[in-house]
C-alpha cells in the first residue's frame, strides 16, 4: 500500500531541507540540492514508519494541502 505524503522543501544559503507534514515524530533530511532533500528525507520517513510502525501516520488529521505564507514580525 502506499500514501503520498506531503514533504515541505526549504532552500536555504548552504543547502536544502526536506521534512514531512502529517507524520508523528520529527523526521527532517538535508541535501546540497533539491533531489539530493528530497531522496534523504524519503529514506528518512521510510526509515521511521519502519522503526516505529504504521501508528505514527497520522490517518484521521491527514492534512489536504498545505500553505506557505508570510507575516511581518516586530523583532
């Protein structure tokens, strides 16, 4: 059986990050490019479904779509 998950990329000055909505636990991955996140941050969710068992799918809050947006802070 398979699930698509939903994975957030960020790029960021020395490299990307990849991490996964909808899952418990933290699982985030790095790589020097797009691709290279989002291969690491699969083997990393492969590795913890695999680990921890199918209970940390979130299967009753399985998010739709997910949104990026931006807010001005005072700092």
């Amino acid at each position: 059986m398979e699930k698509q998950i939903k994975i957030i990329v960020e790029k960021h000055s020395d490299g990307y990050v990849a991490y996964p909505v909808g899952l418990n636990g933290v699982v985030v991955a790095e790589g020097d490019s797009y691709e290279e996140a989002v291969a690491e941050v699969k083997s990393a969710i492969a590795f913890h479904i695999e680990t921890f068992g199918r209970s940390v799918i979130e299967e009753d809050d399985w998010a739709q779509e997910v949104y990026v947006t931006e807010a001005a802070m005072p700092i």
